[in-house]
C-alpha cells in the first residue's frame, strides 16, 4: 500500500473536524431526547474525533519531512555557498590591509631600517591573523 | 624631490565611474527583497503557538473537562514534539538562504576601506618618494572604485547563479512551511476552538449555572477565550500569506535573473517586497 502523503493526512483531518462538529450540532439538538449516558458517550466521542483530527495534523507535519528531504539538503548547500563567497569578500578587506603592511615593510627594507623591518613584518602577521570583521 | 602626477589614462576611468555604478541599483534590490523576506520569515521566532503548545493545552482542557485535580500534569506529546522539529528544520533552512542572500546583496559588504593603502602611500617612511596627497586620494578612490566594480561584477554573477539554483527547492520549502504553519498549526487552533465551545455548551445545556452573573460572566470568559484563539490563527494567516509573496517574489527573482543589471528589476519586484513589508507591519500591529 502506497504510504499517506502530506496533502491527504490533511484531507483526513478536515474529515474529522467536521465529524466533531455535526457530533456536536446533534447532541445540541436532540439534548432533551438523550440520556444523560447518551449525551456523555456522545461528547467523549465527539472529543475522541477531535483528538484524533488533531493528531492526524501533527502527523501530517512529521510526513513533511520526508518530502522536502532533497530540498532541504539542496537549499543548505546553496546557503554554504553564500557564506563562503561572502567570506571570500569579506578577505579582500584583509588583503587590503596586509598590502598596506608590506608597502611599509618594504620601505622599511629598502631604508635599512631595522627595527622598522621587525615592526612591519609583526604588523603583517597581526593583521593576516585577525579574524576578518 | 620626485612628485608624482596623475595620468590622462586616471582622469578618463574616474570619468567612465558612474557608468559602473549604476549597475548597484539591482543589487540594492535583491538585498531589499531579501531583507524584507528575511524579517518576515523570523515572525515565525514571535509567534506564541506551536505543536507542543497545542499539546499541552490539549491535556490541560481535558483536566478541565474532567475536573481532574493531579499534582503534576501527565501528557505525552512526542508526535507534537516531531512536528515542531520538522517545522523548525525547514524554518532555520529558509531564513539562512534569505539571510546569506541579503548579506551578499548588501553594498555594506564590498565597501571596502583604503585607509591603510592611504597611509601606506603617503607615510614619511617613504623616504625620498613624496606622492601628491590629492594623487594619493584619487588613486585610493580609483581602487576603490574598480574593486567594487568587479566585486560588484562578481557578487552579481554569483547572486544569480544562487538564485538559479535555489528556486526549485526553496519553492518546495516555502510552500511546505506554508502549509504547516496556515494549514497544520492554524487547523489545531480550529480543533481547540471546537473543544472550547463545546465545554461552554456543555455548563450552558447542564443548566448548572443558576445566577444571571454567572452565566454573564461564563459568555465573557467564552469569548475573550474565543478572541484569543483567533488572535493566533490571524497572526498564522499572515504568516502564511507572506511566505507565499515572498515565493512570488523569488519566482520572478528567478524569472528575471539574467537581467539582474537591469533597473526593471527594481520595478518587477517593488510590488513583492512591499505586500511583504504590509504583512510585517500588519503582523507588529497584531503583537502590540
């Protein structure tokens, strides 16, 4: 037997609901004709139909699941994607700011200055290091 | 002291920038559609109401009914609990793709600051090499410039290549999740309103209330429980009508997406993106 779909788990739902309700609408209208055994068999029925219309929706929501499994899986790989390529941008900014520190760095080199060199290159690494913003 | 000074080749591509960027004006677009989306879709993180919910409320009517006094309250809801996993998994699924679509849409990301470059070239470290501070300037403005325009060039390739993709299954998605939270969750509601009335039939018909305060007071309270009920279905309906605009809208993203340097576009989706930004204000009003 072919499993139940989504759609018709709904289907069934609605079913229910309206069961309740004509359960409801024909206790109200024969209230005086029944016994009050009647009337309580009739109501705890009537929310027994409720119940299970209402754990047929909750059902119908878990069979969901299994249909947009691919979906799913697709649309999560796409959203990797855009993270990675706006990360991608994101190191831009950070190449910027390492060519800046190599800029002085090799001003600092072509001047022989020492210590400028030692500064520079620990500028460099800082900033390759940083997390990008 | 050697000075340097811009080239006839600088001053004709600061002139051709503004042909570069116009094409912005798309991008800004998607990112405005993707924002709204975004927003609208987290309403979902607001609403008061779910499967679990509905189950514990469920027991707690049924102890009314029965009048059953117990220390703690004993209530399985498994199936509820699956229900509201499912709805969260599809839910965190579409607010990333929006939400990464928005962040890469956004002009924010490719502003890119030359301080560094700036004060790189114009240091006094450069020793004997002064460069003119307006040359400095316009170079930095020119990187700038050209770096965003081929960002720009490549944030667009890449939005539509996204957008290509993700149609299909994120119109899978949007349709699903609508259906869970305008059909599923709004139809549990339906079955608590139909407990509900049938509880205060019930004290009605029993003829147990004698005095005419307590049969008063027993209506109000019907109908500010009523009231409340309808409150959150209307809350789930506009939900519901924004994730199908906002399927709308993606469609014609899609269908428009080799056109997304286009300024129609702009034109296209205002439509979308405003019947959204109606449900986000329509839903705030409902939560005020």
């Amino acid at each position: 037997m072919a499993n139940l779909t989504s759609d018709q788990a709904n289907q069934l739902s609605d079913n229910f609901y309206n069961l309740a309700i004509a359960l409801a609408d024909f206790r109200v209208a024969n209230w005086d004709r029944l016994t009050p055994e009647q009337r309580k068999d009739l109501s705890d029925t009537q929310y027994a139909v409720i119940k299970c219309g209402e754990d047929i929706l909750a059902y119908s929501t878990t069979l969901v699941m299994d249909e947009v499994a691919d979906s799913l899986g697709k649309i999560n790989t796409i959203t990797k994607d855009i993270k990675g390529t706006i990360k991608t941008l994101k190191d831009i900014q950070k190449g910027l700011n390492v060519a800046a520190g190599i800029l002085v760095l090799g001003v600092a080199i072509l001047n022989r200055d020492t210590m400028g060199i030692g500064n520079s290159i620990k500028d460099v690494f800082t900033t390759w290091k940083a997390p990008v913003d | 002291m050697k000075k340097y000074k811009p080239k006839k080749t600088l001053i004709v591509t600061l002139l051709a920038l503004p042909i570069v960027f116009c094409s912005c004006v798309n991008l800004k677009t998607v990112g405005d559609f993707s924002s709204a989306s975004t927003e609208s879709v987290k309403n979902f993180e607001r609403i008061d109401y779910s499967f679990v919910k509905h189950c514990l409320d469920r027991c707690t009517d049924e102890a009314i009914r029965n009048y059953e006094i117990n220390r703690t309250q004993d209530c399985s809801c498994a199936l509820y609990q699956e229900a509201d996993s499912v709805t969260q998994v599809i839910y965190n699924s579409i607010e990333g793709y929006f939400e990464g679509l928005n962040n890469l849409s956004n002009n924010e990301l490719t502003n890119y600051r030359s301080d560094a470059v700036v004060s790189a070239l114009s240091a006094d470290e450069l020793g004997p090499l002064k460069i003119e501070e307006r040359t400095v300037n316009a170079f930095s403005s020119l990187s700038n410039t050209l770096l965003r325009a081929s960002t720009d060039f490549y944030r667009r390739k890449k939005i539509t290549s996204y957008i290509e993709q993700a149609n299909e299954p994120i119109q899978v998605l949007l349709e699903k999740f609508r259906v869970i939270i305008g059909t599923n969750l709004k139809g549990e509601l339906r079955f608590k309103r139909e407990r509900l009335y049938n509880l205060y039939v019930d004290i009605k018909m029993n003829g147990t209330l004698i005095s005419e305060y307590e049969k008063v007071k027993a209506a109000a309270d019907y109908y500010q429980a009523l009231e409340a009920i309808q409150r959150k279905e209307i809350e789930l309906e506009v939900l519901s009508k924004s994730l199908d605009e906002i399927a709308k809208g993606h469609q014609v993203l899609y269908d428009n997406r080799k056109k997304l340097s286009v300024k129609d576009l702009t034109g296209f989706l205002l439509s979308y993106s405003n019947n959204v930004n109606e449900l986000i204000s329509e839903f705030n009003k409902l939560n005020d």
